[in-house]
C-alpha cells in the first residue's frame, strides 16, 4: 500500500449489486469495499468478474458463524474452513487483507484460549501457504469483553505469524472498555505499540474498522452513523496522518459510503 484507502464495508447502500457498486465508489471518490461474507463465502460469477475487474481495494470478512474457541471440535474445524475460504476467495478477487472475529472466552482462562487461537492459526496460515497464497490474515479486536481479541492478544498473535497482522477496530476498542480508546494520545498509543512490537511493515500494511458505536458496561450494542456518536473519529484521523499509516481503513458505519467519505474528506483535509 502507498496511502491510506478509505473502503466501505460491503456493496455501497446506493447500489444494489458489485457493479452499481464501484460505479458509486468511483463517483464518490472512494478506494474501495469490503466483502461482507456473513453467512457463508459465496459470491456469484457475474460479482467475482465485477469485483476482480474493479482496480479497487479489496478486503474481505470471514463469516460471523466463528469460533477458533467452539467446545465442539466441528465447529472449530468449520471456522477453521470459513477462513480459509474467506482467504482463497480474497485472493484469487485480488484482495489485499481479510479479517474475522476469531473466538470467545466461554469463561475459560485467557492463556487457555489464546494457544487454542494460536493453535488454528496454524492450521489456516499452512494451509494457505502450500498454495503460496500470502493474503493478509486479521483477527479483528473485537467489542465484548466476552469475546477473545483485546489489542494485547492479537498483536501477540501476530508475532507468530509471518502473514498475521491485527485488523483494529477502534470503535469496538472504545466500546469494549465501556467510552476509553477515544483522544488523540490513546490512538497514538496504539499505533506507537503496533509499531515497536510488529515493525514499520504493520504500519504501511494497515486494516482498520471505524464507525459510530453504541455501547455500555459490557461493551458493544450497536453501530451507529459517525455524527451521532461519541467517538472521536477526527482525533483518530489525526493519529493517522501523524504516524503515516497506509493500507485500509473500512467504514462499519449503517450509512456507510457517507461516513467512508466523511473521513476520507476529513483525511485528505489535514495535508
């Protein structure tokens, strides 16, 4: 990457298929779009052809249907194939990076969960690398602390992995620890930790997650649009452009191609 990208996450709310789609995002300014897998990784021919023949940025998230942590075996080897399947298809469309929600706690010990985590991990990285397919793989921090993927977890992860970076949703970071994560020297902090532990590389190979968001003492509720929420999107903007960062940022926001061109407005005035 040699900028930041500004992408919506899935088919602009204008639009009501990938074509359509681009069109909008080029009309809009915008560099891009996620592909929204949420309950299997399905695409269509006609889409595949639209969203390979884009020139655009192109992310994608796995379905929602995961957990690395399930207590039933098939059901962490059917999360395991989901990535894998979220990954294959993001690569053979050109994609840059793909993301997920990888596990939840179920009330067992942290240490317990992050080696079962790191465990397919494994699984899904050499899988894909006996087909030399170097995707970007992204647990994303995740807005429950019921659910594994605090900022510490995930960069530690990453560490092991020569294609695992973090995907930082910093709307589910400031829900998750109930209205923090949201001035300009925490968001920096960030970026300053991902820097030291994982190299300039996690920095110029970015994937963020930005939206308005509700929440409360168990963290996330819902999403909301930017201007109707607390969080402090232009402060994180400006942490942003202080650190460099490059690669793509993914607006979660319901109206989503708006907000995307908010902050990517918002960006490109502070040059």
């Amino acid at each position: 990457m040699d900028k930041l990208n500004f992408l919506t996450a899935g088919i602009p709310l204008r639009a009501g298929n990938y074509a359509d789609g681009f069109a909008v995002l080029e009309e809009m300014g915008l560099d891009g779009l996620e592909l929204e897998f949420v309950r299997g990784v399905r695409i269509s021919e006609k889409s595949r052809e639209a969203v390979s023949g884009s020139g655009k940025v192109i992310t994608a998230h796995a379905p929602f249907y995961v957990n690395l942590n399930a207590r039933e075996e098939e059901k962490v080897e059917a999360s395991v194939q989901r990535i894998i399947e979220t990954a294959e298809t993001a690569n053979e469309l050109g994609g840059y990076s793909i993301t997920f929600h990888a596990a939840y706690y179920l009330d067992m010990d942290k240490d317990v969960v992050f080696k079962q985590v790191e465990a397919q991990t494994r699984i899904i990285t050499e899988t894909l690398k006996k087909s030399d397919n170097k995707i970007w793989i992204r647990p994303e921090t995740t807005g429950k602390g019921t659910q594994w993927g605090d900022l510490d977890e995930i960069v530690r992860l990453s560490k092991e992995f020569e294609t695992v970076l973090p995907c930082v949703d910093f709307s589910h970071l400031h829900a998750r620890y109930n209205g923090i994560s949201n001035t300009y020297d925490e968001f920096c902090a960030i970026f300053e930790k991902i820097g030291n532990e994982l190299g300039q590389i996690a920095l110029d190979n970015f994937h963020a997650h930005i939206a308005g968001i509700e929440y409360g003492p168990k963290g996330e509720k819902k999403h909301l649009n930017l201007e109707e929420s607390d969080f402090n999107y232009k402060e994180l903007l400006n942490a942003f452009k202080a650190f460099n960062i490059k690669g793509a940022v993914v607006c979660e926001s319901p109206n989503i191609e708006d907000d995307a061109k908010l902050l990517k407005d918002y960006y490109l005035s502070l040059y």
